[in-house]
C-alpha cells in the first residue's frame, strides 16, 4: 500500500462542498511538498450553498467519499481538517495592543496581543474561526512580520478575523463525528485553496484568489504577503448549470454533463458549426443545438458573477493593490473561455491555478476541483510542524506575578529601597 509504512504522518483534508464530497490522504514528502496517496469523491446530496441542509445525505456523502479515500490509502482515518464555506462567514480587521513585559518580545507577548486583537464584540451566534496575523508595530516600526526577540515597549498586532455561524458549525461537526471520525480542525474554503494555489510573489505583489465552486464564490485578498480582505458570494457553478437547465428545457442531470463538456464562457470563442444532442424531458425527443447557443447561455452568468466579484474587490479598497491579478480556481473555473471573459471585465491579468507541489496522484490531484481538498491537507501539515516546534520549544518565562511563592522569596532577600524600587516599577 503507498503510504503504509508513514501512517502515522498521514493528514486527511475533507472538502464537504455544494456539489461533491472530497476526502484525500497525504504526507509531507522529503522535498517539502506534498505526497498525495488516497483520494475519494461522491456526490454531495445534503449542502446547498456551503451549508448542510440534510444531515443524513451529508454523512453517507462523506462516509462513501473517506470510505473510497481509506481503500486508496491502504489506511483507516480516524481524524480530518474540514473546509467551511457560505454566506454566513464573515470577516473583520482588528487591532490591538499591549505593554512588552520585559523589554523584548516572547512568544506570550504575541499570544497577549493577538487575544488583545480578537477581543472584539461579534455578532450573536457567530464563532470565531480564524484570527490571522496581518503584520506588527513595535513602538513606532511597523510593517514588523515576526516581532520575536526584537526590543520595544509598545507591542501592536493588525489581524484578520474570521467568524462562522455557530449552528453551520456545529452541524458539520456533528456530520463528521456521525461517520466515527475526529474534526482536527474547521478551516474557511479560500483560506485553504490559498495554500494550494497561490506562490510567495503573488501574495507580496498583490493578489485576489477567487474560488468558484458548486454553491458559493470564494474571494481572498493578500497584499504583502498576509491575507487582507475575505468574502463569500452564493453564485457559483450549480446558478450556470440551472440556467442551461431552465432555457435548454432539459432535466438537471443532463444540464451539468451538457455543461461540463460542451459549454464555453464566451460566445465568440464557441464554434456555431458544431453541435450538441441535448435530451429532452419526459418522452420527447432530443434536439440539436449549436455550442454557441449553449454559450450564449452560459456568458451572462460568468459574466453577472465576475461583474459581483469586481465590485467586492472594489469595496474592500484593495483593488489598486492587487497587482499580481486575479487568480481563479475551484471546478466552476475549468471551462473554456472562463480566464478570457474575467480579463475582459477585470481589465487585469487572470490565470486558473491547480494545486502545486503535489505528488503521488498528480494527475488526478492537479485540476483546479481538487483545490479546497489539498489545500486543507497542506494547513494541516503547516499546523502540525508548528505544534512540534512549539513543543520542542523550551516552556516560556511566565511574569514573575504568575508565581507569587517565588517572588516573595525573592523580595524577603532585597533591601526595603529595592523593595519600594521593585514595586514602582511593577505598577507604572
């Protein structure tokens, strides 16, 4: 079995989306990428627009999806980093601000800065998901990307936050734990399609990472290398499959094959000569259409969907700053004429991005489906290695006020003016 012998660093990323359930196992490789050695797909029958709305449907989704996964891999899971997507995700930038406690920055001081800058009031009923560390200022440097070791008295951090409807959690939660599976941990769709498909230079210069799926638009915005700006819109590709369903009379099933293989976002690169068989409903006869037709069907919904996803761009302010463009990925964006129609109307450069750094199944892997999928195994290794560096870390020096035994012992051995030096010190 391929990954037999590394069971033990085997990461499994779960994509729950609108239209497909993915499973997929991997291991960190030698080389610093990604090893994919599993993967499992099934049709999603119980989530509409990244939400589940049928939690019977959902859980024989992913049960058949991590059952085909685990044959693959020649491994049980037993745990899985879930995406989380849809119109109930909102996002926020935060500040905050502490007192460096001894003139140089510890990792405690960066915890207390961040619980600092996620001490903000959210909505009732919504879950922090994320706090994202944007960039730091000591006293009056900022642009600072990793404070630790440096001297100062003033500590700010600028973070994104993420929140998630609290109930859309808890029943993604209760849908993996009824297949006897461990949730490691809730990720947002864009923030793991971006470990996938975005490079280091497109994250400094500037980038707008759209993720089209089967029910939701996915949008993230680096700037500097820190993601800046996130947001959901509900059209996506089950809107383009309906609208050839509705004008081509024909059943839905038949509406996404029809889709999948023939259709073309822009009308003037769809050939009128060649023509499709598209089946009617009920008893009636199949009929001839051109593929122009069909796109003609098809450029208003791409084109009302890329017209949503520049207006976004352009009220998060960061539209001058995106100067590397716009990155499209996810299922929705394989279709031809996709990257020509969205340069049309963002009047930027536009390229559609797979996974990088993938081996093992690349060629099943490498398609721009798969994204969510194997970004959420390339969070996971990321969140591992820091866990293991964090617990190889020698334990932090706590203030001395956390330990009240030891300081007393230290005060009973100083002269009375160290004392009254000592206390001044420690209350202004």
């Amino acid at each position: 079995m391929a990954g037999e012998p590394n069971v033990s660093n085997m990461v499994v990323g779960l994509d729950i989306g609108t239209s497909k359930v993915v499973a997929i196992v991997g291991q960190p490789s030698d080389d610093g990428g990604l090893e994919i050695v599993g993967i499992g797909s099934h049709p999603s029958r119980g989530m509409k627009k990244g939400v589940v709305i049928n939690i019977e449907s959902t859980v024989q989704s992913i049960q058949r999806a991590v059952e085909e996964a685990e044959l693959m891999a020649g491994c049980d899971i037993h745990s899985v980093y879930v995406g989380i997507a849809g119109s109930h995700i909102s996002s926020m930038n935060s500040d905050g601000v502490v007192a460096i406690k001894e003139r140089e920055v510890t990792p405690y001081d960066i915890e207390r800065v961040i619980d600092s800058a996620r001490a903000r009031a959210i909505s009732e009923g919504q879950r922090i998901l994320h706090v994202l560390p944007q960039e730091y200022a000591i006293d009056t440097q900022e642009g600072i990307r990793e404070p630790l070791g440096m001297s100062g008295v003033r500590l700010e951090a600028r973070v994104h936050l993420v929140t998630a409807a609290l109930n859309a959690v808890q029943n993604i939660e209760k849908c993996v734990h009824r297949c006897n599976l461990e949730v490691d941990d809730i990720i947002l769709e864009q923030l793991a399609s971006s470990h996938a498909v975005l490079t280091e230079d497109e994250r400094e210069l500037g980038v707008c990472m759209v993720d089209i799926g089967g029910g939701t638009t996915d949008i993230a915005v680096f700037t500097e290398g820190a993601i800046r700006y996130t947001a959901v819109i509900p059209i996506a590709g089950d809107q383009v499959t309906n609208d050839i369903a509705m004008a081509l009379r024909t059943p839905t099933q038949y509406a996404e094959d029809i889709k999948v293989k023939y259709a073309c976002a822009l009308t003037q690169m769809a050939s009128n000569d060649e023509t499709i068989k598209v089946p009617s409903v009920g008893d009636r006869p199949a009929r001839d259409l051109s593929r122009q037709a069909l796109a003609q069907v098809v450029e208003p919904r791409y084109e009302e969907l890329f017209t949503l996803v520049r207006e976004e761009l352009r009220r998060s302010g960061f539209e001058d700053l995106v100067a590397a463009g716009i990155v499209l990925t996810g299922g929705t964006s394989r279709m031809e004429g996709v990257a020509e129609l969205a340069e049309e109307i963002f009047h930027m450069p536009v390229r559609i991005a797979c996974p990088q750094n993938v081996r093992g199944l690349a060629d099943v892997v490498r398609n721009p489906i798969y994204s969510t999928g194997v970004g959420l195994l390339q969070y996971g290794i990321k969140q591992a290695n820091s866990e293991n560096r964090s617990s190889r870390r020698p334990p932090r020096e706590q203030p001395s006020r956390k330990y009240p035994t030891e300081r007393n012992q230290v005060q009973d051995e100083l002269s009375p003016m160290e004392k009254v030096k000592r206390w001044f010190k420690g209350n202004f």
